[in-house]
C-alpha cells in the first residue's frame, strides 16, 4: 500500500488523519496521560513523547528552535538515541541536513515529514485512544461547544 501526505493531512493507510486532530489530544492535559498510559502499555511510549516535543517545538519562538531541534534529534532521531524511532534513512538526512547544516532560522515544518512516520506507526493506538472514555467524554463536549456557537 502507497501512502501519501499533503500539507494538511497525514494518509494513513485509508484515513487521512489531519494533523491539528493529534495536537489537540496533545494539547489536552487529560488526554496526554491517558494517550502515555495506554502507549506505555503498547510499548510505543516513545512515539507519544516525540510528538509531544514536536508540537512544544512548533509553539517555540524563532530563538529556541535550534535548541529545540538538535534535543529532539539527540533523543529521537540520532542512531544511538536513547528512544531511537527509527525513522528512515532518507527523513533522517534531511532532518539532520535543515538542523546542522543549512544557515538562517529553522522552519516550524522541520519535522513534518518525520511527524507523519510517526503518525503512521501510532496508527492503531491513536484509533484505540479515541474509543477510550476520556477522549469520548471530551470530544462530546467539544461537539457541544461547537454546536453552541
């Protein structure tokens, strides 16, 4: 099976899943450690903390990046990271080439092609988690506040 990703969406396997769905369950106290509960369980725990630093990594102003950029390698990315994700080789090089190599501020998009691998290997976790009660209870409730406005 091919997949693809566009500039807003993620395909994974038949489903594309749009990027802001999984920054807003990273963004929600409550479903963050419910989502690292169940990861921790699935032994996928370190894909959950990278998506966690990706999304920190967006919120950074132009200063911090670097710095935010070349952790999130170390930890990540790097062959000999303590939670190595295993990204492919050809993310790897372009990621390591935009933090190390290229001059000027870093994008906010530096890792959009590493956050859709990781998007794709969480799959099956990330359809669980939405079946769980606290991820129900808070998208009712955002459904209910949309549909107040």
């Amino acid at each position: 099976m091919t997949t693809h990703r566009s500039r807003s969406n993620c395909i994974v396997g038949r489903t594309a899943i749009p990027p802001l769905e999984i920054m807003h369950i990273i963004e929600h106290p409550s479903l963050v450690h419910s989502l690292l509960k169940l990861s921790q369980q699935m032994h996928s725990e370190e894909y959950i903390l990278l998506l966690i630093d990706i999304h920190d990594y967006h919120n950074s102003d132009a200063y911090q990046r670097l710095e935010k950029a070349s952790f999130i390698y170390r930890t990540y990315i790097h062959p000999m990271s303590p939670m190595d994700v295993g990204v492919s080789q050809k993310t790897r090089r372009d990621i390591q080439r935009k933090i190390f190599e290229e001059e000027g501020i870093l994008s906010r998009n530096v890792f959009s092609e590493l956050e859709c691998e990781v998007i794709r290997c969480t799959d099956d976790m990330l359809s669980k988690f939405k079946s769980h009660p606290v991820c129900v209870e808070i998208t009712n409730q955002r459904m209910a506040s949309i549909g107040n406005h």
